[in-house]
C-alpha cells in the first residue's frame, strides 16, 4: 500500500507518560479495527511530536494482522486536492466510492479542513457511511477537538464520539530511548555524553532531536571528526541557532493574546480590565525573559508604560507561577506555542 510507510511501526514507536493513552489506544484499534468504542480515534498534538508516526503504525499493524483489510492513509490536505480534482473531473461518485469502500480510513492532520466547507461535507458523508458501517476513522490534529477552528460543528462532534488522545513533549528519558532506537534502526554508535547532551538540549520536538543527530553525523562525516561531547556542543550550537527563529515582542503579544482571546490593541491600551492586565503582565514577563529587550523598551512597546511596571508585571507574574498552579500552567502553555514556532 503505497500510502502507508512500512518504517513506522507500533514497535519502533518508543512509550513514554508523553504518549500513553495514545499509544496504547492505537494498540487495541489495531487489533480489532471498528470493534472498539475508540472509534474515531483523534490523535492531536503539537507538530513534530509523533501523529504521523502513530497514525501510520496503527495502520501498518493493522495490515499485519488483516493483511485482506483495505486500509487507506491519506493526508487532508491531499484529500482535499482530490476533491477538487474530482470536481473538475465530473468524478465525485468514484472519489466517495473509493474512500467509502475502505475499511480503515486514516486521515492526517485534519486542522487542514479549515475553511474548505465543500470538502468537509462530503468527509462528514464517508465518515457517517463508514462509521454505520462499523469501519475504522483514525485522525490526526494539531488541536483538540474543542480547539479546533473552522471545522463545521457537526464534523467535530462527530470527532467527540471516540477517544481523542494527546501527545505531549516526551521526557529527557524517552529523548534518550528514542534517540538509541533511532540509532540502532540506522547502525549508529554515538557515546552515551553525547546522546545525552542532544536529549537534554533539544527539548521540544522530536523531529528536531532526530534532526540534530542526523545533522551531527553528517558535520562529523564531513569533517572526518569523531563525535565527541565538544562536536556535539559546538554542532547543536549552530543547529539551535539555524532552526529556532528569534522571538520578537510582536510575537509574543500576538501569540498571548490568541491564547486569552484578548484583542491586541487592549493590551497596549490603559485599561485595566482583568484578563487584559493578565494578558499584559505575562507578554512583558515572557518578553523580559525571551527577548533580550531592556525593561525601558519593553514598556514602551506595551503601550509607552515606564520600566518600574515592567519590574512590577514580572514580580506579580512569578508570584503567581509560585502560588497558582492553572496560572502556571498558562504560562507554560505559551511558552511552549512561543518555542515551536
Ligand atoms: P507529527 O506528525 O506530529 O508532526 P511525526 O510523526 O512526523 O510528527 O514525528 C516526527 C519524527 O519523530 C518522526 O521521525 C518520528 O518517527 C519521530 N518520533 C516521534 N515520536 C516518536 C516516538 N515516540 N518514538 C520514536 N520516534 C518518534
Ligand atoms: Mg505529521
């Protein structure tokens, strides 16, 4: 099946408290494909963290086990072309046909339905035709059900009758564990300091932990150096410098007012309402952290505020970090949508 990747496995998808509930929800609906109560089965998460992976696994599994099951992956975005190409085409009954035969549908990153109404009918179609039938959806997404914007309401509470499962940042052990898996898959040796220092250091992503120890063995390969601790210190600088954009205040306002659904002018604003003065005081703290802006510039950009509200802002929102656990986790939240970008 050409759509389907024989790399990704269920075996070489390493677990971690990051992926768990995915993880083995992916195990049970690959044994016994519409028979389980996960269906749909929603996968979301942050990019580079594992939903292809998973997703293809789920599906590869699945043809292990029920070699004669048809089983199609296909990514939104290229669901969406055929659409279009079928419309030209006068095609559509075949499009639905074809998608509508299938025993397992896997659909990646469905965030890209956004704003394509005409395709979500006719998914929302198969998916109702499929799902009577006792047939297997499997989704990937950027977002939570909930969260997601411009899907149409009755396709996302379709989305709700399964399990939506999250992936999350793994841990620096299961960096570790994946970067030896990796390595044993591709016949590498790298010294354990070195393995450990890229895990330690590349702690968002993990197509970029993976990408980092490609682009050491390629500077080592180069170079005819071996990879010791200070190749790897002096790579991961360069490597962390290429890919990380740098972060502006601009950034910073706009990603925070997103997340509090504050309106970007209010934060620059006098007012004093209180998700507003929230949604303030975290942009200078994380702008006095993230950026290397004085405390004079940063009031200034915050609407021509002077540097002791500044001071004041960062105080209130450490006291507040220390003392409220959802206000953490807010922080938290952008912090980490600030470092994926
Ligand atoms: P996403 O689709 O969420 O953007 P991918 O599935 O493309 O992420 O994963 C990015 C890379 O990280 C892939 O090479 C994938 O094999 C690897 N990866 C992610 N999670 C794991 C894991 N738990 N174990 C092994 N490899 C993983
Ligand atoms: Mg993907």
């Amino acid at each position: 099946d050409p759509q389907l990747n024989s790399n990704y496995t269920l075996d070489n998808y390493i677990e971690g408290d990051c992926n768990r509930l995915a993880r083995s929800a992916g195990f049970a609906v690959a044994a016994k494909p519409g028979a389980t109560s996960f269906n749909p089965l929603m996968i979301y998460g942050a990019v580079g963290l594992g939903k292809t992976h998973l997703a293809q696994a789920i599906g590869n599994e699945i043809k292990r086990t029920y070699p004669d099951k048809l089983v199609i992956f296909v990514s939104c975005e290229k669901f969406c072309q055929q659409f279009v190409e079928s419309l030209k085409n006068n095609t559509i009954n075949d499009f639905v046909n074809f998608y509508q035969a299938m025993d397992v549908i896997i659909m990646d990153d469905i965030h890209n339905f956004a704003g394509k109404e005409k395709t979500q009918d006719i998914f929302f179609h198969i998916f109702n035709h499929l799902h009577q039938s006792g047939k297997q959806i499997i989704i990937t997404s950027d977002k939570a059900p909930k969260d997601l914007s411009g899907l149409e309401e009755r396709l996302l509470s379709r989305f709700k009758w399964g399990l939506s499962a999250d992936l999350q940042i793994p841990d620096l052990e299961t960096r570790i564990a994946i970067l030896r898996k990796k390595m044993a898959s591709d016949g590498i040796d790298l010294p354990a300091e070195v393995v450990e220092y890229v895990a330690h250091n590349i702690d968002n992503n993990v197509r970029e932990l993976e990408g980092a120890m490609v682009s050491l063995l390629a500077q080592a390969t180069l170079n005819k150096k071996e990879i010791d601790l200070a190749l790897a210190k002096s790579m991961l600088k360069n490597f962390i410098k290429n890919t990380s954009k740098e972060i502006s205040m601009e950034y910073i306002q706009k990603l925070v007012c997103e997340y509090f659904e504050v309106a970007v002018d209010l934060v620059k604003s006098p007012t004093r309402k209180r998700e507003v003065v929230q949604a303030r005081q975290i942009s200078m703290y994380l702008s006095k952290s993230l950026t290397k802006s004085s405390l004079k510039s940063i009031g200034a950009f915050y609407g021509g505020r002077d540097h002791s509200t500044v001071i004041y802002a960062c105080q209130t929102v450490e006291d507040l970090i220390d003392s409220d656990k959802k206000f953490k986790g807010y922080v938290n939240d952008i912090q980490k949508k600030l470092k994926m970008s």
